[in-house]
C-alpha cells in the first residue's frame, strides 16, 4: 500500500517546485498571495514581504526562467505559452484561497493567467493587484526595444530606471541578465490585448506619480477589468515605486488582505 504522506511532507513537496521555491506556508495559512516580478526581476524581489503582511497570508513568489535558481533555463519569450505551463504548474496550490500580485509585466501576467483560469473552469483570483502597469486594453505610445542591439537596448535599460547602473556597466554581469531582460521585453511588446468580460474578481491598482510611462489614466482603466469593486492608489516614485515606497504599499496590501481574511471568516457557515 502507498504511505499517505504527512501534512508537513505535502507541504514540502509543493514547495519544491522551482516556480515556487521561495514560498513559506505555515499552519496558519487562510490565503495564497502568488507575486509575479517585473521584466527582468526574480523571486527574491518578495522574499521579505511576509514580515509586513498578514500571518494568515502565505506568499509565493513566482520565479521565472532564466534567472536566479532558473538561471540555465531558457526565458519565455510568448506570453501565451508561459501562461499555460504556469497556469499547470500553480494548480496544486490553489486548494485555498488565493490572489495575484504583479508589478509591471508580473500586472500582466497575473491578469492573462486569471482569465486562463476562467476559460478552463480552474479556480480563480478572488482579488487582482495590479502594480506599475497600464490596463491591458491601453495601448502604449513607446516603440518596441527589444530587438535592439545591446548597446542601445541597454541604453533604454537604463532611461526606464530600473537596472542599476552598476549592472549596466557590468559587461559579464549584463551576460548572464541580459537574456532574460530580453526575453521579457519580447513578451511584452508583442502581447496582443484580446477584448473579453472582466473578470469577476476585485481588482486593485497602484502607480507611481512620477511614472513617465504609465500614467494616472493608464492604470486607473484596470477599472474596466473587473465586474467587482476597483481601488486605485497612486505613490510616491516612478515606475519602481514598488522598492522606493515599499513600505506604504505593504500597508496597503496588508490592508486589503485584511479585508479578504475578514470576508473568507463571514462566508463560512457557523
């Protein structure tokens, strides 16, 4: 006969995937934040998070190939394809509640994963965070860069603020980042917004006031995405507010997910 494996061993398992190796579930976990990183950033980003937020909120960093532990595996370079085999990969995890965070392209691929979700019948989001990204259904006024030769595709690096200009200036380091930064940008500017109903969950976005590339307007229209409720905060910061003002958006997450635990304890039956 098989042995049944222990709570403590399935939890390990499920933690041993390489798309979720940063995760720390723990006996008190109610709900599932599952956080996908901006192009070209990896799973660490989120490693910390779970000091600030709720102890009933269990964090799953995504990490995605060609970076960090996944460093040898090839990027995606089609969001299509990385939607299916995350959506596959993720399935276990989603026995409990569960929502999305995603910053700039993670925006993007938490929303086109929630709608594959939808379209297989498979367990959704019951909140979508949205962070440093325009609403799909907003087209960008910025020309494609991913096809450039190094030296100008890093030249653009550079204007969106987001790569150190150590790393930069770093010849062997750009060697082992610049594939998947490459391989990022690909996905996003050849992502075609197909229209469909908005989701059924609630969504919530942030900006940065100082984003020179997504504005007030662009984030606000994730609105249009959600038949529930919509809030919209902007912060301090550019585009990578999510570090320069980490500490006010883990409020308000923390706020937010403490609102979704309070819903998940009135919906049980007494």
């Amino acid at each position: 006969m098989k042995r049944v494996r222990t709570r403590s061993e399935m939890m390990m398992a499920a933690n041993s995937d390489p798309w979720t190796g940063y995760a720390r579930p723990n006996q008190q976990t109610r709900l599932r934040l599952f956080c996908f990183p901006y192009a070209g950033g990896s799973a660490s980003i989120f490693r910390t998070w779970s000091e600030r937020l709720p102890a009933e909120v269990a964090i799953y960093p995504i990490q995605l190939p060609g970076r960090e532990t996944r460093l040898l595996e090839a990027p995606y370079t089609r969001l299509e394809p990385l939607i299916q085999t995350l959506a596959q990969a993720l399935l276990p995890h989603f026995s409990l509640p569960f929502a999305f965070f995603g910053h700039s392209m993670g925006a993007l691929i938490s929303f086109e994963l929630a709608r594959y979700l939808r379209a297989h019948q498979a367990p959704g989001p019951i909140q979508l965070f949205a962070s440093g990204r325009r609403a799909p259904q907003v087209p960008t006024a910025d020309p494609p860069i991913y096809h450039l030769p190094d030296a100008e595709f890093m030249e653009e690096l550079r204007r969106y603020n987001g790569t150190p200009d150590g790393v930069l200036e770093n010849a062997e380091l750009m060697q082992v980042v610049l594939p998947a930064l490459r391989a990022d940008f690909t996905m996003l500017e050849t992502y075609v917004y197909r229209p469909g109903e908005p989701l059924a969950c609630a969504i919530s976005a942030f900006g940065g006031l100082e984003d020179r590339r997504v504005s007030q307007d662009a984030v606000a229209a994730w609105s249009e995405q959600t038949r529930s409720t919509f809030r919209l905060r902007m912060l301090d910061g550019d585009h990578f507010f999510l570090h320069s003002a980490r500490e006010l958006l883990l409020q308000y997450l923390a706020e937010d997910l403490t609102q979704l635990l309070d819903t998940l304890t009135e919906s049980q039956p007494a």
